[in-house]
C-alpha cells in the first residue's frame, strides 16, 4: 500500500507519457484507443483483423528490407578498405607475386563490379544455392547446418534464463524502486554492464572449472570425446551463465523501468484507493501492463544476444555460427557473410515483429500501426 | 604402474563423455590416442591450395619429407623411391616413384598423380594460393612407368623443398576448378600415416593408417581440437583435458615447472625485422642504416617481448643454418657507436633531440599489420631504441592492404621463414636486387629494394649451385656482405612454443620450423614415428 504510494510521489507526473520519456520503449509504447463505442465483440473482432493486418504488412515489409541490406553489402564490401585477397592468401598474401594475386584476384572474380558478383549470388540463391565459404572452404549450408544448433542451444537457454531473472528481480526492484533490493541490484547492473563477456567467460573457467573444479573449462565435450546429452549440458553451464548475465542488465533495467511507471498510472491509483491489496496490485495489474514493453525491448535488441554469442562463443570455443560472422566480415567471404547478415535481419524483424504481435494481444491500448 | 594405467584406460572405456576424470584418461595417460587443442580453423586440408607445403600434413606424403633433429633438416624419400637427382644445370630433376603404396580410397599411388598434383597447383584455374612458391617449375612430365621429370624455367638447386608438398589422386584434381571449394579441404585423399575419419567445426578426428607404407602409427588416434581463444587453451590444458597445444611464449611460460607437463621451444627461421626502403631520405641513408642495426636492442626484445623464447637476427640465415651460416656476421648492441656514425654522417641533433641533416628531420614511419601483438610490440621496442640515438620512429597500424601502396616509400615490420628449409628460400625474396623492378614477384619480395652487387651475386651462385660446399661459402658471402652494408633490420628469430603432457611417449626430437606453425609442428610433427613400450 504505502510503497505504491511512495512511487506515485516519485513521479508526481506518473502518466502514460512518462514510458516515452524513460527511453526504453520503442514507437509502439501504449497510446489510448481512439473512443468509439461499439460492442466487446465486435471490438475484439476488429483488433485480430488489424493485428494480421500488421502481420501481413511487415510481412511485406522483409523482402525490399533484405533486398536493400543485401545489395548493400555487397556494394559496401566492393568499397570498404578491405582487399579480400588478404583474407584468402592469409600468410602467404606477402609472398605470392602480383602476377599470381592478379590472377586468382580474376579466378575468384573478385575484380568485377559489385552488382555482377550481387547478382551471381541472387541467381544461386534462387536455383537454391548459398554458394560456398572461401573461409571454410566449405558449403554455406554445411557451415550454418553445422553451427547454427549449437548457437540456437546456447543463445535461446542463455536468453530464457536472462528473462527469467530480470523478471523476477526486475519486478521486485520496481515494486519496491529505492529499497535495499532495488539499489543493490541496479548497482549490480551498471558493474555487468561494464564488464567485457570475455573477461566475465575467463574469470568463470578459472574459478569454476579450475580452482573448484566443478564444471568443465570450455569446448562441446571432454577433450573431443563424441557429444552426448549429458556432456554438452554440463558443458553448457558456464557459457550459458555467462551470457545470460552478460544479457541481464539491459533486461531487468527495462522491466524495473516499466513496473515503476505502470505504478504511477491512474488505474493502479484507482485500484489503491478502491483498497486491493498490494500483492494484487502488483500480480493482476502492474505486471501485466510492464511486460507489453518489456516483450518489446527483448526482440528489438536480440542483436545484442548476437554479439555477447560471439565473444562468449570464442572464449569457450564453442562451435557455435557467431564466430564465423566474424571470420566472415574478416575473410570478405561473401557467399557466408550475405547469408548471415540477412539471416540476421530476418531474424530481428520477425523477432520485432513477434514481439509486437505480443504486445499488441497482451495490451489492447497498443495500437497496429497502420 | 601397469595396473594404474588399466585402471585408467577402464575408466575412460566406461565412463560416460561427460565426465572430467574420463576424459583426460582418454588421452595420453592410459591409451594410444592423442588429444591436441589448436588455434587454426579446421578443415582446408587441400595440398592443391597449399596445405601442409612443408610436409606437416598427416593425411599425405610428399615425394620427400623432412629428418627431424638439431640443426638444419636434410631430405629423405617419402614418395619417391630415392631421392631425386638434377641434371648438371639443375633445370631437369628426374624423380623414381616408389611402388605399392596406395592412397586412403583404396586407389592405387603412381607417377600420374605425381603430375596431377602439380599441374593442379600451377593451373590458373585452380587460383591456388600456394602458386608463387612454385614458379620455377615450368612442367611436369611422367617419363616412365614409375620416373616423373620437372621441367624448370631456371636452374634451382633447392628444388627438393618443393617437394614436400602432399601428392593427391589424379582422378580429384581431373576436373580443373578452385583449389578452395575442392572435396579435398573436408574429404582428404592421401597416402599418409592418418586418414580423417570426422570432421566437424570444433574437432577433427584421424586415425592411424594401418596400411603405410613406412608402418603403422602406434598412436592410433589424433584428436585436434579448435579452441581460438590463446587464454582458452591455457585453461583447458591446465585442466588436464588435452595433451597438448601452442601457446603464446608468455602463456607458455606458466606451465614451466608443473607436474607432468613440459613446455617445448622448438627453433624456427620466422625471423622479425623491419625494412628500410632506398628511396627514402632517412631510411634509405647507408649511416642511419647502419646506425639503427647497432642501436636495436634485440636481447631485451628476446626478454621481455618473447618471454626469453627467441634468438637474435642480423640477417635473415639463423645460426641453425650451420655451414650456411656466418659466425661473425652480427650487429653488436652499440648506441654509443650508432650516435657517432650518424654525426659522423652529418645526422646532428636538433633542439628536441631528434637528429636533422640539410634540413631533414631523422624521423621515418614504421607500419605494423595491426592485428599481430608480437609485431606491435618488437615495433614498440624499436622506436625506443631508434629514440635513443635521435632517431623519431613513429608507429602505424594498418592492414595489409593498406600497407601494401606505400610498401616502397615507408618502413614496415616483416615476418618471414615461410619456406625455411634452404638458405635460398629463406634469403633470396628479401635480399635479390631481382625484385627492385616493378611487376617481378611480390611487392613484398626485397621491400626495401636493397641492392648490393656482391650479395646478389652470391645469391644466385646458391641459387644455380648443386656442390654443398660452394652454396655455403655463397651464403656465408652474403652475410659478410651484408653486415657491411645492411638494407633491413633484421630483430629476432622467434622460437615457438609448446606445452605437452607427459605420457611416455619416445620423440623423435625437434625440427625446424616454419612461420606457420600449430599443433601440426611442435613434438608432434613426427608423431607418426613416435613409440613406447
């Protein structure tokens, strides 16, 4: 009761408006509904038909995104300082003579115009081929069919449990904002935020696999045993903790900031004053009005995910498809790095999309923005 | 003793993957398997595209291969059924292939492969990368039933480094394509001591090959590991996880004194120096070339750069070379003797201490491949050194291809040693006044475009010459010359090392090594020799 009121006078303005103003919710923050007035059904009728509405228009929406990253990519690749002749010769880049570099330079058509090597790789990718990986010197699809399970294992478990936990605790620093919980714990995020996830994965291996010698250092399995059920989870342990923690702080601020601004809103007001209780409160009406935009925030900054996977990803070399994005960008490997940088835009944008069909169920003020 | 190590081995036969004491068992302490972490991507085990070109790689034989042991590695046949003979000009080498060997397919070795093999690497269409180092041949033709000749565009006594390179079956190189999207890279064919029996992106596995033709293996099983992170591989090898990995020297030094585990330096020729280009004004001065050669403090850089795991460099020949190498071809740490040869030259002190002859300030830019640590700091150590006699170094960080158009104008730090295995290899990119004309060779070759009469003389008399002897006076020939009038300076020669657990394995010993090095190299370049009782 009184810590409802205690947030109420730290945001004396507490109205919808503060959600924009707290930086974290992305266009889609609640607005109210425009007024009419016909019947619940019909109402709800309406909202799935503009929700599909969204669906289908974002939908749309992907091809000239993708369109227009992939040509991009290509013609920024053509044009960035980087000569993929490096990332092909590797060390004997200094030793092979300028004959020899001008014709694999031709072989590998790396002399021609951006937009004919775009469009060699557009017409592969329609007759159904991703072409092949001059990094691994393999194909594109055995690369990604190889790695990107042990990618989805480590970054969707790491992910979930970074939900959970900035659930829990997020709520419970919001309900109680300026408490001893609430202070500890954003402390505690601002020093993980600062702290690199490479040097988080060495201190981890180095107290938990080597001084206590609980948990196994780093790899798939025991010095490359074959993979079992058992061995890949003990050794998902600790690359998994990691990264959720790397991923926390970002996730439970954004829950923390969104519980305490539903606290301020008018309909937690009126449901003090009509004498509920606090628990209540808290379960049936502040949490499920903070999760709309915390939904949001998680599929808009999945890019973040992907990039604590590659540092976490190397460090437990784990052979995941993180590190190639790196190899790939490196190498100039176009045929892997083209897939992966539209596989991930493709990604965020349905995640985003998800998301916001998400929000759009849970909270019936969120508008479809059509 | 024995019945410890059974114990063990029933441990690691009965203990799920998961377990931690299983699984170091699995490796030397118990059984015939070997377990290696390395630092190198996996995959890409295509000789055509250059892999294994020093005959490191276990999958395949060259037509010869490398005796391992102190000093400089001499040649022995591998493929070939004695080793190959030139004719008086060393233009025509006539090799005999030996019989009965058989690839891992089950098909059978002969003289066609042989040609196949090379003709795939100088093939345009193969875009190998491997191509430059084998300018010299012009063609390779089978002779005979079991004799192939190589045909060479100029006469080369060191041919035989050319020939450690693994033969690969004729019918998969058939089809002329890319070296790089060849089934060889994942799928390799070859004769040698192990066949890869799986392969995925964190681990390859090879087993012995029962049926070589030099005995089968008693390490019956190489486990190769891909763990990139440096700090990683220190951690899961003070584990006791694996048997053994590469470590940077630094990260190598804390195991020294651990129970059960040695750390290995293994001497290569990878030498460390930067270039002193002719055309420019302070570079290009013969007192300021000399004057840094005597004002670099290469030991210190040995100690606190390498962790003590080098030796020092005055020209690119080590002292390993043994005959080849000159004795009293070095540069003494001398500042006091750099400062009076460059105000012997005119070089004066200015106001801040940084020298000025007519007007130009002693000042040159040295440019590093910014993603290489060891260079960055050997390029750090020097620019002090060079400070301290009045000479501004000021450092760069670039990639290679920006490097690459101011390669003739602007001092650079250089590696080299990728084919140490003959003076010729080893001295004649960097030293020939050949490559001083646009358009021959690399732009790397000679980056300082050094020339000397003297010394490209004796270059070529290496070169051309077949008699042991003469080579070796021509070589020592080019260091004396050298010394006198040097065009680089060369730094270090870095010594790689090695952390292994003990398992009571018989070595052959070490061998020289190559710039490239992993777990390839290391003791394990020869495991395929190695016994125990």
């Amino acid at each position: 009761m009184t810590t409802v009121q205690a947030g109420r006078e730290e945001r004396p303005a507490g109205t919808g408006q503060d959600a924009g103003q707290a930086g974290t919710v992305p266009d889609d923050a609640p607005r109210p509904s425009e007024g009419q007035a016909p019947s619940v059904q019909d109402l709800r009728r309406g909202r799935h038909r503009d929700i599909w509405a969204m669906v289908g228009r974002r939908l749309l929406f992907i091809v000239p995104v993708t369109a227009a990253v992939s040509a991009g990519l290509f013609a920024a690749a053509k044009y960035s300082p980087f000569d993929p002749l490096v990332g092909y010769l590797g060390t004997r880049y200094m030793t092979t003579s300028d004959a020899d570099k001008a014709i694999i330079s031709e072989q590998l058509g790396f002399d021609r115009p951006w937009y004919s090597t775009y469009w060699g790789w557009v017409q592969d990718l329609f007759g159904g081929d991703l072409g092949l990986s001059r990094s691994f010197n393999q194909p594109v699809a055995q690369v990604i069919g190889e790695r990107l399970p042990w990618t989805l294992l480590l970054a969707g478990t790491a992910l979930a449990l970074a939900v959970v936990v900035a659930l829990v605790l997020g709520i419970a620093a919001g309900v109680r904002s300026g408490g001893i919980l609430d202070r500890g714990v954003t402390a505690l995020c601002v020093v993980v935020q600062g702290l690199p996830p490479f040097v988080m994965s060495l201190a981890a291996i180095a107290v938990f696999a080597l001084a206590l010698g609980w948990l196994p250092a780093a790899g798939l399995t025991d010095g490359g045993a074959d993979p079992t059920v058992g061995g890949v989870l003990r050794h998902l342990v600790l690359p998994v903790v990691v990264l959720a923690i790397s991923q926390v702080p970002w996730l439970l601020l954004a829950v923390r900031e969104s519980v305490v601004t539903s606290k301020g809103e008018d309909f937690v007001a009126g449901a003090v004053s009509r004498g509920i209780p606090t628990p209540t409160i808290t379960r049936r009406h502040i949490v499920p009005t903070s999760l709309a935009p915390f939904v949001n925030i998680v599929g808009v900054r999945l890019p973040e995910l992907v990039v604590g996977a590659v540092l976490v990803e190397e460090v437990f070399s784990w052979p995941g498809v993180a590190g190639a994005i790196v190899t790939s960008a490196r190498d100039l490997d176009m045929a892997l790095l083209a897939f992966l940088t539209i596989g991930t835009t493709v990604v965020v944008m349905v995640g985003s999309l998800l998301a916001d069909v998400v929000v759009a169920l849970m909270d019936p003020r969120v508008s479809t923005d059509g | 003793m024995i019945a410890l190590t059974g114990v063990l081995v029933l441990t690691a036969c009965t203990t799920p993957g998961g377990s931690v004491d299983g699984a170091s068992a699995a490796g030397a302490d118990g059984t015939d398997g070997i377990v290696l972490a390395d630092g190198y991507e996996l995959g890409g085990y295509n000789p055509v595209a250059g892999f294994g070109a020093a005959g490191e790689a276990k999958m395949y034989d060259g037509l010869v291969r490398l005796t391992g042991g102190e000093g400089m590695p001499g040649f022995e046949p591998a493929l070939a059924a004695e080793l190959p003979t030139a004719n008086e000009d060393a233009t025509v080498w006539t090799v005999k292939i030996r019989p009965d060997v058989t690839f891992s397919d089950g098909s059978t070795f002969g003289a066609e492969d042989v040609v196949a093999t090379y003709e795939a690497i100088l093939d345009p269409a193969s875009a190998s990368e491997a191509r430059s180092s084998f300018d010299m041949i012009e063609e390779v033709v089978q002779t005979g039933d079991d004799t192939v000749e190589f045909h060479l565009a100029y006469p080369y006594a060191p041919l035989l480094t050319k020939m450690l390179i693994g033969v690969v079956p004729s019918e998969s190189v058939a089809t002329p394509g890319l070296a790089a999207e060849s089934t060889l890279n994942t799928a390799p064919i070859g004769t040698g001591p192990y066949t890869l029996v799986d392969l995925s992106p964190d681990r390859a596995v090879l087993e012995a090959n029962e049926d070589y033709w030099d005995g089968a293996p008693e390490v019956k099983k190489l486990t190769l590991l891909y763990v990139p992170d440096d700090n990683t591989r220190a951690q899961r090898m003070a584990s006791g996880e694996i048997d053994g990995t590469n470590l940077p020297p630094l990260l190598a030094n804390t195991f020294e004194g651990k129970d059960g585990m040695t750390v290995t330096a293994h001497t290569s020729a990878d030498w460390r120096g930067l270039s002193l280009p002719t055309d420019n004004p302070v570079a290009g001065d013969p007192a300021v070339r000399m004057a840094l050669n005597l004002a670099a403090n290469r030991q210190s850089m040995i100690d606190n750069v390498l962790g003590g795991h080098g030796r020092v460099a005055a020209t690119p020949i080590p002292e390993v070379y043994g005959d080849a190498y000159e004795p009293g071809a070095i540069f003494t740490y001398d500042p006091a003797r750099a400062e009076q040869i460059l105000t012997d030259a005119g070089w004066i002190e200015g106001p801040d201490g940084i020298r000025v002859k007519d007007g130009q300030r002693a000042q040159i830019a040295l440019m590093y491949n910014s993603v290489d640590t060891v260079r960055r700091d050997l390029a750090q150590a020097f620019a002090s050194d060079a400070l301290a006699v009045g000479v501004e170094v000021n450092l760069e960080a670039l990639s290679w291809d920006r490097i690459d158009p101011r390669i003739n104008t602007d001092s650079t730090l250089l590696g080299g040693g990728d084919e140490p295995f003959d003076p010729d290899t080893q001295a004649y990119g960097a030293l020939s006044s050949v490559f001083v004309q646009p358009d021959v060779g690399s732009i790397y070759d000679n980056p300082s475009d050094y020339q000397d009469a003297t010394v490209d003389a004796a270059l070529e008399v290496g070169r051309r010459s077949l008699d042991q002897a003469e080579r070796d006076a021509a070589y020592r020939e080019v260091q004396d010359a050298y010394i006198d009038d040097p065009g680089y300076v060369y730094l270090v020669f870095l010594d790689h090392t090695y952390v292994s657990k003990d398992a009571g394995w018989t070595m052959s010993g070490p061998v020289l090594e190559p710039h490239a090095h992993g777990v390839t190299w290391g003791p394990w370049w020869s495991l395929q020799s190695w016994t125990r009782d």
